[in-house]
C-alpha cells in the first residue's frame, strides 16, 4: 500500500526542519550532520552541510530575484520553503487548486535541484529523500487522487 498524504508530508517536514538545522550548524565545525558521510569503499562524500550551504540553497538569490545579502524573510532557505509547502499541504485539502499548484511548483524545484546535484557531481542524501517524498507527493496528489465521482441518477 502507497504511503497517505499525510505521512509523506509529515515526512517531508521532518527533513526539512532537519535541512534547516544542517544549514544554520553548517559553519559549526563541532558540528556532524547525520547526512555527512563519507564511504571509502565507494569514494563517496555525501555532504549535505556542503550541498545545503550552496548558492542553490536560497533559490531566490541563486535567481537574482534578491540580493545574496537580503535578510531571512526575502531571501529564505529552500529548507524554509519546504516547511512552508509541507504545512500548507498538511493543513489544506489535498484537492484544493492552491494545493495542487504549490506541489506542481514543488516537482519543478525539484526537478531543477536535482539537476545541480548531478551536474556538479554531488550527493546529499538529505536533499535526495526530499526529493523522493516531493514526487511521491506530488503522484499522490497530482495523479493518484481519486477523481470527482458524478452523482448517478
């Protein structure tokens, strides 16, 4: 059975708070995310701390849209987007066009992240989940949904 609605956004908050935390503690280097692995065998880095930190981690600097110096409230983290979107989904009908026009936003912020990630050869396993659970929300949402039943005469 496919994971609800609810549990996959509860899911996608969850990774993005926890996003949100890598990123402030980024500069810290007492500081190991859980996401920060490195794998020998594979001569893998996986940094999340490093990937969260990037330019593409504030879309709208990354976009000149706001300056890189804007404060929080104009130029917020992609992670602080996602809790935004997470608990608009959480907390409006899955149905409703406002619902379903963020998550079509979601799976085009996406698509383009995870485009960086392999255009500069990266792995953020953080980011990879949230990429996982935006999909999977957005075929729940999006495709899955059952349609408007016609009242039979």
């Amino acid at each position: 059975m496919a994971p609800s609605i609810t549990l996959l956004t509860l899911a996608g908050l969850a990774l993005a708070v926890y996003a949100l935390v890598v990123e402030a503690n980024a500069a810290n280097p007492d500081f190991k995310a859980l996401c920060d692995l490195t794998i020998p065998v594979l001569d893998l880095d996986a940094s999340c701390s490093k990937t969260l930190s990037s330019p593409e981690g504030h879309m709208l600097s990354f976009f000149n849209v706001v300056s890189v110096d804007s404060p929080i409230y104009l130029n917020p983290p992609n992670a602080l987007l996602g809790v935004i979107y997470y608990l608009c989904v959480l907390l409006l009908p899955s149905r409703s066009p406002l619902v379903k026009f963020i998550t079509t936003i979601s799976l085009l912020t996406t698509i383009f992240l995870f485009s960086v990630l392999y255009k500069k050869k990266e792995v953020c396993l953080l980011c990879l989940s949230n990429h996982v659970v935006n999909l999977s929300l957005f075929y729940r949402i999006m495709i899955a949904s059952p349609s408007r039943k016609t009242k039979s005469s």
